[in-house]
C-alpha cells in the first residue's frame, strides 16, 4: 500500500461487558491528527504510536517523512498532546529533526515509566545503513509530562552497533513477579541478521543490556520465500507475570498470520516451546496493535490475508488461547500500522474506554480506494 494519503486516525472505543463477560465495542468518537499529502515541511506521516502518561495526557506520535513517502527518507518525529482524554489536541511539534539523512530516524517504542513519572522515546538511526553508518539506537526523555524532551542519548555503547527498531508501539514496565518494576523494549534487527531482540533496563533507563532473542532461520543469510523470519513486534504483559510478543511475520512462515511467543522470565529468553502461529489472527505482514486491560487481550491490525485492508479489533479472555468470534471493524478498506493504549487506574469511566491510533488510507499503491468518515455510534 502506498502510505501517500495516509490519514492517522484516533479513534474512542467503548467497551461494555455485560454480566456473562461478553465485551460490545462501539467507536463513539473519531479525530483525524495528521493528513499527509505533501503539504508544509512534510509529505507523508507514517508510524503512529499512542500512549498515556501517568498524569493522564495522551500523546500521540508519527514520523514525518520529509520529501517521500519511503522509508530511507529524512524525518521528523511528530508529537500531538490531549490532556481531556483525547477530544481537543495540541499543534503538532517535532521533537527529532534528523536533518537531511538519507536514512533518517525510524519509530520507535514509546516507555512509561510508572514509578518516576518519566517517558522514555527509543528509535533508530541509519537502520538500513544507506548511505550513513553505524546504526545507532537512540532515547529521548521527558520529565514534564511530554511538553520538553531532552538531547538524543545513543545506546549503542551500552548495546552494541547493530540494526534495531524498537516496536514500533510501546515498550512495558513490568507490574508482576518475575522482574517487576524492569523496562523491557522489544523490535526487530535487519540486513541479514533478522529476529526479534528485547532490551531490558533495571533502574528506569539509565541503563540498557540485551536481553531476549527469537532469531531468522537461516541467520546472518539471504532470506527466502516462506522462511522464518521474524520481524515488527508488539510486548504486552500478562497478568501472570508473563510476557507476550505479537510478531510480524515477514515471509509468511508456515501461515499468512500472526506469530506469538512468550518470555517467562522478563524478557531474558523467548523459547522456541512458548512460539504460537495463531491462525485466527489472520495478517498481511504488516505492524499490529495489542493491549492487555483488566484482563482481556486486544489485538489490531488489518484482518486480511493477502492486503492491508479492513482494520480490525479483536479480544480474548484467555491471554490468546483462543477469540471472541465478534470482531469489530474499524474500517473496512485500506489500513496499515497501529497502536493501542488505555489509561490504568480505578476511575470507572477510565475502564470503560481503550484507545487506538492508525494508518490509514484513501488510496491503495495499485488502485484508488473509496474513503468515507467511519459513522459515530453512541456510547452505552
């Protein structure tokens, strides 16, 4: 899909479960936060990624591809900022400018850290090393609630130089045994070195070690048609403790699906025994969506086998052992990343309502797609 056009579009889902735990999701509310079109200093917004804070903002982010819609472009990285739960928004700001870089920046996971308050911005630099080398991982901080953020600070001396993008989505905080309280970011290395990687830091951030890999077959080879090559990923905490990673599945290994694999141990190891190609989530390679809320599993992404069309809400009562056969579609024709957050606390309204943001389309790379505001339905 051509993500020239792109709308990123935020929309309010309500949620009522009934007595029998049987979960009714209606969109109630819709904002369009960024139109890409080539107007201004940016052409193309791509990459959203939401988040709450622990004062109760919601952010919002993209890269803003300067001159393309590619991804070896030069970028901003674009903030937006709702402190009422996500009905009015600030202008939008660029906290990264990677200036004229061929392969600029690349998004990226957003961290909370819910016990100092701090969020935590990790991207990439020169990931496709086209044209500029050595890749670096790069954080940014704020400590005011997203307003300011401070100077890049590059991982790679802690990490090592190699290839990695965190999520794209958000990185957790562990709220269970094992590990509580730790960081663990989860993404995706390249060139021929493909896998899911975590990295993990146990005092907020200051400092970062690798932890868990779940590596390409062949490694550090040419990959072909239908190997296993695991690729964008999404970590969400179980409420056992355990952690579990949606993986894109980029050449389409053994299912057009999606793959899950769980981590026991905080995100040291992910064992080949807790790898899952769950068949309902059907995918057409592409960044999905997940969440655990009060004990329900959610998962986004453009339920389709072959296209990114027809972006789709499903959820589990069974930490994804199995699905709710409804679904809700949150828009039938072209679609492609997405993010997905909710605001922790005990406030009833808080815990009727999940948020998601993604991309999506008016036109398709091959054809032109008809476009038409999703109808709001009331609230419950």
């Amino acid at each position: 899909m051509n993500p020239f056009g792109l709308l990123l579009s935020v929309y309010f889902i309500r949620l009522a479960v009934a007595g029998n735990g049987e979960i009714n999701p209606l969109i109630t509310e819709e904002k369009l936060l960024w139109v890409g079109g080539g107007a201004g200093e940016v052409h193309t917004y791509r990459i959203p990624l939401l988040t709450f804070t622990t004062r109760g903002s919601l952010l919002a982010f993209a890269e803003g591809r300067k001159t393309s819609s590619g991804d070896m472009e030069a970028k901003f990285i674009a903030l937006r900022r709702s402190t009422d739960r996500g009905a009015t928004w600030s202008p939008t700001s660029y906290i990264v400018n990677d200036g004229i870089h061929t392969d600029g920046s690349n998004l990226g996971s957003i961290v909370v850290d819910e016990e100092t308050g701090a969020l935590l911005l990790i991207y990439s630099l020169c990931f496709y090393r086209y044209h500029c080398s050595p890749p670096s991982t790069m954080l940014i901080e704020s400590l005011d609630d997203g307003l300011t953020w401070s100077a890049p600070r590059n991982l790679s001396v802690q990490l090592g130089v190699k290839s990695f993008i965190p999520g794209p989505g958000f990185g957790i905080q562990k709220r269970y045994p094992p590990a509580k309280g730790r960081l663990v970011v989860c993404g995706h290395g390249t060139i021929v070195g493909d896998g899911v990687f975590c990295i993990l830091s146990d005092d907020h951030g200051r400092t970062w070690r690798n932890g868990a890999a779940l590596k390409s077959i062949p490694y550090n080879q040419p990959k072909q048609k239908q190997d296993f090559n695991p690729d964008e990923c999404q970590p969400v905490e179980l409420q056992n403790g355990s952690i579990a990673i949606f993986v894109r599945n980029q050449n389409n290994y053994h299912c057009h699906c999606r793959m899950v694999v769980r981590s026991l141990d905080g995100g040291e190891t992910l064992p080949v025994e807790e790898l899952k190609f769950d068949q309902t989530l059907v995918d057409p390679v592409v960044a999905a969506g997940a969440l655990q809320k009060d004990g329900v599993l959610y998962f986004s992404n453009p339920a389709n086998s072959q296209n990114r069309v027809n972006m789709t809400l499903r959820w589990s009562l069974t930490d994804g052992e199995n699905w709710n056969n409804e679904v809700l579609q949150i828009w039938q024709g072209p679609s492609g990343y997405s993010s997905l957050t909710s605001l922790k606390g005990d406030n009833p309204e808080d815990k009727k309502h999940i948020f998601i943001i993604y991309e999506k389309g008016q036109k398709d790379y091959c054809e032109t797609v008809s476009f038409a505001k999703i109808h709001l339905y009331g609230g419950i």
